[in-house]
C-alpha cells in the first residue's frame, strides 16, 4: 500500500482539523473527500489526486476517486484549463498561463487546445494596454530606455518576444508622434 504525499506531518498534510482517514485504501471514502474538495473549488485531474494523497488515502484510492469524479461530470481537465485560461488572460500571457497549467498537471495538447480560445490580436490588444500602464505620463528619453521600461515587465508577464516586439513598435512610433503613451494611437 503506497501513500500519495507522504512528506510532512499530519496537520500540514490535512490542513485544519482535518484527521486522517481511517482506512488509506477506502476508495468511497477518498471519493467522499474528493467531491468535499471539488465543491470548494476546481481542481486538475493531477490536483485533486495530489490532494487526496496528502489527506492520507493511497495512489489507488486517490486515482479511483478521480475516475468516478470524472464519470459524475466533477472533474474535467478540458474545462479547468479553459476556465483558468479565461480568468487568467486578463493580465497574463500564453507562456506564463501554459506554465501554470503544466505545473497543475494539465497534458500539452489539453493546455493548447485552452490557449487556442485567446487570439493573437486580443493577446496584442492586452500587451499594448498593460505596457500604456507601465509607461504612463513618463516620457522616455530614448528607445532604449522605451525597451528597458517595457519589455522585461512584459515577459514577466508571459508575453512572447513576438508580441513584445510588435508593443515596442507600436509604443515607439506613439512616442515619435506625441507626448504620452497612455492614449491610443490612431493605429489601434
């Protein structure tokens, strides 16, 4: 019998008052756990079974109660990633959201086919606004101080070169023609 996070002691493992379950193996019990923590909030396949390992039930019975979440409609990878996609993409960019996505456990082709929902002038359209907010009423002095204020801040954010590239062109023909960037220019 192999237990699933094993690391730590108990009240790490199960959070608050929680008590470890009697029987590690107990499939329905571990499925009982797993709709408790479906209910709080969504979770990847890879997620729940991590969680379920630290409240002390096995591999077994953490993948068991993850194939009945998935049976019952509960859990879904597909729609966690787009729903994630959506709340993320606000101020993110593909990269970092794909990241994110990875590291919850979500597979390659899941995490593009969630990317595909956002387009590449919507992803443009985001990158240019939040590089206005970065610059503001500042008034660079040259364009290298242009790329130094925006395009590390971009690829934090998980833009790619290409859609920095394109910002910094935009932004750098705005700041040849007027004093501001925190307005659009009559490109947009």
């Amino acid at each position: 019998m192999t237990r699933v996070g094993s690391r730590g002691t108990a009240g790490s493992r199960l959070g608050r008052g929680a008590k470890p379950p009697a029987n590690p193996a107990d499939g329905e019990a571990a499925y009982a756990a797993a709709v408790r923590i479906l209910a709080r909030q969504p979770q990847s396949r890879a997620g729940l079974e991590a969680r379920l390992g630290r409240a002390g039930y096995t591999e077994e019975a953490a993948r068991s109660a993850a194939d009945r979440a998935v049976e019952h409609g509960y859990l879904d990878d597909q729609e966690y990633a787009r729903s994630l996609v959506r709340r993320r993409s606000a101020g993110r960019g593909q990269a970092l959201i794909a990241r994110e996505l990875r590291a919850k456990g979500i597979d390659d082709i899941t995490v593009t086919d969630a990317l595909d929902q956002v387009s590449d002038d919507a992803e443009y359209a985001k990158a240019l606004a939040l590089a206005r907010r970065i610059v503001g009423s500042r008034r660079p002095t040259g364009y290298q101080e242009l790329l130094g204020m925006v395009g590390p801040k971009l690829s934090r954010r998980g833009f790619s070169s290409g859609i920095i590239h394109r910002v910094r062109r935009e932004l750098s023909a705005e700041w040849a023609e007027g004093p501001r960037f925190d307005t659009p220019s009559e490109h947009d």
